[in-house]
C-alpha cells in the first residue's frame, strides 16, 4: 500500500483549504451519496459531499462535509465536530426502490 495516497485524517475540518490553510465558510457546491448498502447494523449511510473552493489561493477540492447514518430506528449525524444522535425527533429515510444519487462533479482541479 502506497502510504503516501491515504490523506491524513485527523479530524481535519472539511472547510480548511488543504493547499494554504484558508478557512473557507461553505462549499458552493453539495451533494448527498448515498450507500447502495446498508452497514452490519441495517443502516444507510448518507454522505453529504462537497466541494470548496479557497478565496485566498483559488485551490478547489471536494471534501465530506457531514456523514448521516439512518435506519434502525436511530439517526446518527456525523460532521466534523462529531457524532451526533437524533432519535426519534426524525424520520428514518424511506427507501422507495434503489435511489442511488451520484452526482460527481469533476470540476475540480487537480495536480
Ligand atoms: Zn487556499
């Protein structure tokens, strides 16, 4: 395995540009992913993605802004600053057929 590909994931904020350090406030660009599979505890996880894009040096990446598992009664909500549970005060996603929402912007650039 090559180390060199795997990004340091250290409870990174999604919004720090990765090129020069710039706090961006939003992505200017979301999308959800959501899991054609539940995980070994029946849940979907829905990824919501997106992209950024740094006002200082105008580098663009994409980053996971927020992870949402549902299912099983629970939903669990997990960002950057952590996992999250909302009980019943929401309600699980109906699944009506397979809905696979994959939008992938190649817009951005990449070195
Ligand atoms: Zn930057």
């Amino acid at each position: 395995m090559d180390v060199g590909e795997r990004l340091p994931r250290r409870r990174r904020e999604p919004n720090i540009c990765p090129r020069c350090g710039t706090k961006v406030d939003k992505p200017y660009k979301t999308w959800q992913l959501v899991a054609p599979m539940p995980d070994a505890y029946g849940r979907i996880t829905i990824t919501i993605m997106g992209m950024y894009e740094c006002p200082n040096c105008g580098h663009k990446w994409r980053a996971v802004v927020s992870k949402i598992k549902t299912g099983g009664g629970e939903v669990e909500v997990e960002t950057s600053k952590g996992k999250r549970k909302l009980g019943a005060t929401q309600q699980p996603v109906k699944r009506e057929g397979p809905i696979i929402e994959i939008d992938i912007d190649e817009e951005e650039e990449e070195e």
